[in-house]
C-alpha cells in the first residue's frame, strides 16, 4: 500500500510541476483559438507548446500535423514510452498526416532525463523519418527533443536554452 501512496504523491508532484510551467508562460503563448495561435513558425514556439513534456517522467513521442499554412491541424500523441526509450515505427508516425491530408508533420519527444542532446537512436530516427517523409511527399520540418529548460531543434541543429 504504501508504493501506490509513493506512486500517486509521485504523480500528483509531477502534475503540480506541469501546471505550474503552463501557468508560467506568458499569455501569448497559452492555448487560443486563433490560427496565429497555432502557427508553429520556430523551433522556440514549438517548445513554448511542448514544454511541458520536461516534467514527464516518461518518453512521450508527438507528431504535430501542419496544414499548408504551417497552421497546427493536431497534436497526436503517438508513444508513451520508458524512462529512457520509446519504440517508434515509422510508419505509424506518418499515419495521421496521411489520414488528415496534412503536408508536413513535427517530431517531437522528450527525454525525462532533463538532457535534450540527441542520442545515436534519435539521429537515426529523424533521419528516417525525413527518408519516409521524401517517399510520402510529407515534409519533416523538424525533429525536437524537450529536456528541462532547454530544447534541441534537428532544424536549428543546436541545444537551446528556455527564454522566458
């Protein structure tokens, strides 16, 4: 009994640091029904979005699907992986954009670690990715890893501190 009391004060703790991040981010960047809203135009708004994922203390992998106007159409939520891996098939990552019609996706994951430098297994799969997005005529525009205050951009192709 008292693992599930560890596990839930665990859980809750976690759910407290989640809220407390989207509480901190500056109004323009919260959550609007305008398309400007949803237009992911860096790799820093897209961490602005996705931040929240360094508070997770498993890997979780999204696909973010873009209309032509680079507008998000949807945010799925493709893999909920371990502490330190997520099994990913490339086609499944390609699925909804097919199904939705969008032309181009975003990659996105983190790494419960805190460290968002990617890892040989990460540069092997944005590679494939981008190879299977070719094939599709689905544009890879990035590929990014959520660490705790700091995000890597395969785009931008550098480690990026939070600007607040």
């Amino acid at each position: 009994m008292s693992d599930l009391k560890q596990e839930l004060a665990e859980t809750l703790a976690s759910l407290n640091r989640q809220v407390s991040f989207l509480l901190e981010q500056p109004d323009s960047y919260k959550s609007s029904t305008t398309p400007e809203a949803d237009r992911l135009s860096s790799p820093e708004a897209i961490y602005r979005r996705m931040g929240y994922l360094a508070h997770l203390r498993q890997e979780e992998f999204h696909v973010l699907l873009l209309n032509t106007k680079g507008e998000l159409v949807r945010d799925v939520m493709l893999y909920r992986g371990t502490v330190n891996i997520t099994p990913i098939c490339v086609a499944e990552v390609f699925r909804p954009a097919v199904v939705e019609g969008c032309p181009a996706i975003i990659a996105v994951h983190n790494h419960p670690s805190g460290d968002p430098a990617p890892s040989k297994e990460d540069d092997e799969l944005a590679v494939q990715l981008a190879a299977a997005g070719n094939l599709l005529d689905i544009k890879l525009l990035d590929f990014i890893i959520i660490g705790k205050g700091r995000y890597y951009s395969r785009e931008g192709g550098q480690i990026e501190e939070d600007k607040p």
